[in-house]
C-alpha cells in the first residue's frame, strides 16, 4: 500500500465525522465509526480507480507519441 493512499484515507475519513458531526443536519449526525470507516474506504477506492485510469490513459498516449 502506498503512503499517500494511507493519508488520503485518513484525511477522508476525518473530514467525514466532522462534516457529519458539524456541519450537515441531524439525520446525519452519526458518529458511528464503522459508517464513517467503510465511507472513507469506498472514496478511497474510487480515488485510487481514478488515479490508475489516468496514469493508464497518459501512459497510453506517451507510449503512441514515440
């Protein structure tokens, strides 16, 4: 696992139980930690899918230029 992916993961995380605990209504107050682990999780995910798709697609276009 990357380092950068560790701290993404825990930035995510952390701006999830404050956006839930502070700022959003309070349907979505839940400091359940588990909710809050498995959300980050799947941002996370999606992060590192994206992230792969462009290095991927860049990849692919150095290699065609030469």
């Amino acid at each position: 696992m990357r380092k950068h992916y560790f701290i993404i993961f825990v930035l995510i995380l952390v701006v999830n139980v404050l956006l839930r605990r502070f700022v959003l209504g309070p349907e979505w107050q839940d400091s359940n930690l588990l909710v809050n682990f498995f959300i980050a999780l799947i941002l996370t995910s999606i992060y590192i899918v994206i992230e792969k798709f462009v290095f991927f697609i860049i990849n692919k276009n150095r290699k065609n230029i030469k």
